[in-house]
C-alpha cells in the first residue's frame, strides 16, 4: 500500500492545482517541460525528430502530448490514451451578479451533469480563463484561481424543507442555484463589483475585462481516508485522476525510451457531448496525428495505413459497487474498489470497447500483473458514454474503454481507491512499452 500512495498524492497535488480545464492543461505543461517536452504551435511548420518530445494546445484546455517513435509509423501506428480535461459542475453566466434582498449573488449555468446537491453548502470559489483589453489594445488572456471560499450554497433548513430526507434535496437549476458572493453595497453596480474582484488577478496593464470562462470548484484539498488510507477523495476524479494516470505513464523514464511513437490526448468538452474545435469530436487529435505522419513520410496513403495500425485506450472512470444500492448494478457485472481497472463494455456502442480491444488490453493487465474487472450497466439503465466511440469513429482507430472503478461519480467529492490509481498506471506503462497489435493475429 505504501507503494501506492505517493503516485495518488501526486495526483492529489495535480488536481488541487487544476481548478478548471485550462489549469489542468497549464499543470500538465510544467509537467511536460521538466522533462523536456517542446511546445508546437499549430500555426508553425513542425520539424519533428526521431526520439523527440513535443506537445500541442488547443484554446488552452486541450493537450495533445506525443513522443517520436524511432521505429517507422508504418509498422507500428500509434499507441494513443484518450482522457478528458472537463468535469460536470457549475459555470458563470455573462452577466455575474445580481443585487437583491442586500446581496450579490452569481449566476451559474449547469455545465454537464453535476449532482447538484452536492454543491451545497461547501467552501466554492472561481477559477478559470478571463479575457481582456491590455494596454497596448491587443486582446489578452490569463488564467485566474481565486484560493479563498468566494461563493456558498446555503441549505434550506429541514423546518423548511420537511420532505428532504424522504425525497431528496433538489435545486431548482434556474431560480436556487445562484451562489452568495457578498452584501450589496449601496450604489456599487453588479458588474463592476464582479470586474473589481477579476482584476486583483489580472496584470496591472489589464485596461478591460472583455469576457471570461469561469468555473465554480470545491476549495477543499483531496485527501486519503479509511482505516488504512486505503481510499481517497477529491473533487474532478472524474476524468483527471485518467489524465493523471495517462501523464504519468508516459513520463516515465523506460516509456519515453521505447520505440514506438506514443500519444496522449487529454480533451475538454467530454461532459457536454465533445462537439467543439478541441472537444474529442472536433479535428484535434486526428489534425495532429497526421502531421506527424506527413514529417515521416510523404507517402500519399500512409496516414490511413498507420491509423490502421493504431490502437486507442480511452481512459475514463467506471462506476464502482455501492453496497447501499445493490439494485443501481447488474449483480453479475459489478466491480470493486481497489481491484483492478474497469474494462467497460456496452453492447450499443456507448463505450468503444469489442472483442478484440478487451483481448488487447486483458494481455497488457496480464503482463504488467495487474488485476482487471469488467463492468456492463444495468440493461433498464441509460448508460453513459465516454471520448472512446467518437475517437474510435472519426479516426478508424481499434479502441478500448477502461476506467478505474470511482464512487460518487459526478459529486463535487467523488472518492476512489489507491491501489486502483497505481494498477492504472501500471498497464498504461505496459501499453506504452508494449507491440500491443503484434499480439492480434
């Protein structure tokens, strides 16, 4: 177990340094640079090498990250891990604030699929991306984090909502979801209180707030729990505790010596559907793909050939059994904290995985010694989807989804178990470093 803690708790420090999906991308990049990572800009011709480590941006909260095999494109394709930046929560509407009843309060709009009673009465702050007008009148942006509680849900009292232990506490997601931000000063327009508070993060050559991308998160740090520190919490497990695991495999020393060129595609916009410019629906990953392939080699088809050698691991967390709630699973495809990632299949299609990939990926748990499970949703369930359908189908890539099992999905503190992270990294080592096509026949 002990082996196992320090690569959670430096997941635990990436999270808390990641607030929104343009923070995960800017820790990811400090990452990515101590060990050497050039940054490519799309706009730029690219002089790619044998050996050599780069990585692309998109709109600042989507990476791709890719290291140049010394083998040929043609004979290995590429081995790719798909994860998303993005998690379900709350989002600043344009216009922030309003005054009433002698406070301010924001207004927020659902991003994705919270559970929204979670949101409750926790310490919530801002953090994000705000655009502005500098001084010289060029357009700028910068990353805000404020780290001090800014913002509160607070609950209804039970005197008031008699019913709530019976049926559940339930936000109207248009009139009682706006979050306290302070008193209302006479005379202080909304707006310039909300354009105040943005500027003491900004350069002082800031001249005009323009817009922003602000997201609502949980200040509290994550943390171990249980008896033994065999669990751990925090909130957005889910997906980063996957793009965690996904850096985290590929920086390791014998990966980046391997041979073959490796990928891994971190993508915001999986919560709302992945239809953007960097969401995993959007030309992204299939943009940078094959200028890698055009800076090896001129061949007119060769592009498509190597996608036809690829092979994909979507990466998304899986939904552990509660034993609270036996009748949420199907009793004969449950799977367990702290035993193994998640094969995830669904015979619709929801998730990427067939026959083959599962074979694919069950090979690389077993040479790597991790245990595996398999999860299939209930059949009276909608099932949820991942990056790994849309990837697979705009690509032609072989894929697999896998996930390590997480409780509270969608909670603003979701938890999950350390021995899980450290299996995850481990066969996401193995893939990297590993001819997993050769064993297809």
């Amino acid at each position: 177990m002990m082996d196992a803690l320090q690569p959670v708790q430096d997941l635990l420090d990436f999270i808390d340094a990641s607030p929104s999906p343009w923070h995960v991308v800017a820790t990811a990049e400090a990452r990515l640079a101590a060990h050497g990572f050039v940054r490519l800009e799309e706009t730029a011709a690219w002089d790619l090498c044998p050996g050599g480590r780069y990585y692309v941006v998109r709109d600042g909260s989507s990476i791709v990250v890719f290291v140049v095999g010394q083998q040929l494109l043609l004979d290995t394709g590429f081995k790719i891990v798909g994860a998303h930046t993005d998690s379900p929560g709350l989002r600043i509407k344009p216009n922030a604030l309003n005054a009433a009843d002698g406070l301010l309060r924001t207004a927020v709009e659902v991003y994705g699929g919270p559970i929204l009673a979670t949101f409750a009465d926790r310490d919530l702050s801002l953090a994000g991306r705000v655009a502005f007008k500098g001084a010289d009148n060029t357009i700028a942006s910068q990353l805000v984090a404020f780290a001090q509680p800014l913002l509160r849900l607070p609950n209804l009292a039970i005197h008031m909502n008699r019913t709530v232990n019976d049926e559940g506490l339930k936000f109207h997601k248009q009139n009682e979801l706006p979050l306290i931000l302070s008193t209302a000063v006479a005379d202080s327009l909304p707006a310039t209180v909300f354009a105040d508070l943005l500027h003491t993060q900004l350069p002082a050559t800031a001249s005009r707030i323009m817009a922003w991308d602000l997201a609502v998160y949980d200040t509290q740090k994550g943390q171990f729990w249980g008896a033994n520190k065999e669990f751990y919490a925090d909130s957005q497990l889910d997906n980063l505790a996957s793009c965690h695991a996904a850096l985290y495999a590929l920086l390791d020393a014998t990966v980046l010596a391997a041979e073959g060129t490796l990928v891994c595609a971190l993508f915001d916009h999986e919560e709302v559907g992945s239809e953007s410019s960097n969401g995993a629906d959007g030309s992204f990953l299939g943009d940078v793909l094959q200028r890698i392939v055009l800076a090896a080699t001129p061949d007119g088809d060769a592009y498509v050939r190597t996608l036809a050698r690829s092979f994909m691991v979507s990466a998304d967390m899986a939904h552990a059994y509660q034993p609270n709630f036996p009748m949420a699973y199907d009793p004969d495809h449950k799977v367990s904290i702290n035993q193994g990632p998640v094969i995830k299949v669904n015979a619709n299609h929801r998730y990427s995985t067939e026959s083959v990939s599962q074979a694919v990926f069950i090979n690389c748990c077993e040479q790597a010694g991790v245990p595996y499970q398999t999860y299939s949703h209930r059949s009276d369930l909608a099932c949820g989807s991942t990056i790994g359908p849309i990837s697979s189908a705009k690509l032609g890539i072989r894929s697999v989804d896998v996930g390590s099992p997480l409780w509270a999905m969608h909670s603003i503190r979701e938890s999950a178990g350390v021995l899980d992270h450290a299996y995850m990294i481990r066969v996401l080592r193995q893939f990297f470093g590993n001819d997993c096509m050769s064993a297809i026949g």
